[in-house]
C-alpha cells in the first residue's frame, strides 16, 4: 500500500544568524571607514600645517639676512633694484660708524631701535601699551611692531622686506611680507653691564672661546680677556604663512667691530 506524501504547510523557523553576521559586519566596515577618513584629514592637516610653518620660517630667515644687509651693505655688492627708502643719510653707514640717537631711536625711526636700559627691565607680567616692555615684543606689552609715518623721513617701526635694500618682495604664498626690528644693544667694550648676558664679541683678536668664556662671566671684575671694541645689534624678524594664524619670529645677534682710531 502506497502512502501518499505528507506536506506540513508551517514554513521552518529561521534563527536569523546572518542577518546578525552581515550587520556586525557592515558595522566593522564602516568604523574603519570612518577611522581611515580621520586619519586622512588629520594628516592632510598635519602637512598643511607644516607646509605653511615652513614657509613662514623661511620668510623670517629671508628677513634677517635682509636687515644684515641692511645694516651692515657691502659696497662692493649693488643693490638688486632701486630700495623704496635708501639709507643715503645714515651716519652709521660711513667708514667712521657712529652710533647717534638720532639714528637710533626709542620709537624705532627706520626700524632702527636704541631704547633706555630700564625698558629692558620691565617684567613680562607688567608691560603693557603704557609701560613699554622690549621693542621686538608684542604690541600689546608695549613692542613696536605697529607701523606709522608716510615718509622715509618718518618711517617707524618694522622693516618690510627690501624697503632699504631693494630686495624684491617674496612671492606668494605668504600672507603679507616679512619684516624686522634692529636693535641697538651696545658696545661691551665700555658697558660692562653687556658682561655676562652672552653679549661678547668674538673676533679673531680675541677667539671665539675667550669670547665665549668672557660672555659666561658674570660680573666685569671676574674678566681678564681684553673686551674687543665692538657694536652689538639685536635683529627680530617676523615671517608669514599663507594664513592669519600662521607666524614665526627669528632672531639673531649681529656685531660690528669699531673702526680703529686714527
């Protein structure tokens, strides 16, 4: 006897396992995904941020070697064009290289800056507009990063790149051109109050280490190497990126030996 086939009607019960699976998965793909574009944006961002550094620093290093020129022109080498403002009354930069306060100013006439020995000893923490800190610091400490004058005659405060030495102007990107403060700091030969604050000339009639063991002194008393007759300048160079918020200062100390007597 022949059984005829049995078909139950009820669907079979499923346990929805890879549904579960494939989501946990697409879960899995997704954070790395989201992961994987985070990182990518965070680097693009870490390489921007030290593209435009870069550029910034290379600004202020084009700015420091400007106002070395600027200072100190070799008269063997002419200027690569017609400088906006020339230096062309400058007694400093005669053979006899003399330091006057008409020159060097306390509001930075030129962008050249000889301030009173006190101004140096106002604490960061008590500078402000009206109690002037050092020039090269911020304006809001009383620094002279703020430009006035509409003559070369009247000029003060930074030096943009070039205005007295006819180099042209950098090339994008930088968001403004750079510029510098040169400071006026002294001659260690007769104040003695430079010994002690690295401020020693190294010239070859004294040696780099002399110098350096004088500078290391801390009152003039304790130095028995011959202090050298020297200038002492202080030049502050700002340079910018392709953005506001990108800025970099440089400094560098740069001295001149007094021509001798005669």
């Amino acid at each position: 006897m022949i059984h005829p086939a049995k078909f139950s009607s009820v669907p079979p019960r499923q346990a929805g396992v890879a549904l579960v699976v494939v989501l946990i998965f697409m879960l899995a793909l997704t954070t790395i995904a989201v992961f994987a574009s985070r990182n990518a944006t965070m680097g693009e961002r870490q390489s921007r941020n030290e593209t435009e550094y870069q550029i910034a620093r290379q600004a202020a290093e084009a700015a420091l070697r400007d106002a070395e020129r600027d200072l100190y022109p070799d008269p063997a080498v002419p200027p690569p064009a017609t400088p906006a403002c020339p230096r062309t009354g400058s007694v400093f930069r005669t053979n006899d290289r003399v330091v006057s306060s008409g020159e060097f100013t306390s509001d930075c006439l030129g962008g050249q800056c000889w301030v009173p020995a006190a101004q140096y000893a106002v604490p960061w923490s008590a500078a402000s507009g009206g109690n002037r800190g050092e020039p090269w610091w911020p304006t809001s400490k009383g620094g002279m990063w703020t430009k006035s004058g509409t003559t070369c005659a009247t000029y003060k405060g930074p030096v943009p790149l070039g205005r007295y030495t006819g180099v042209p102007a950098l090339p994008l990107p930088p968001l403004k051109q750079p510029d510098y403060l040169i400071e006026y700091l002294g001659d260690p030969a007769q104040d003695t109050a430079l010994v002690g604050k690295g401020f020693q000339c190294a010239t070859p009639l004294i040696g780099v280490g002399a110098a350096l063991a004088a500078a290391d002194q801390t009152n003039a008393a304790a130095v028995t190497t011959p202090l050298m007759s020297c200038y002492l300048f202080r030049i502050t160079a700002r340079g910018f990126g392709p953005s506001a918020n990108t800025e970099v200062m440089m400094q560098s100390y740069f001295s001149i030996v007094k021509p001798s007597a005669s």
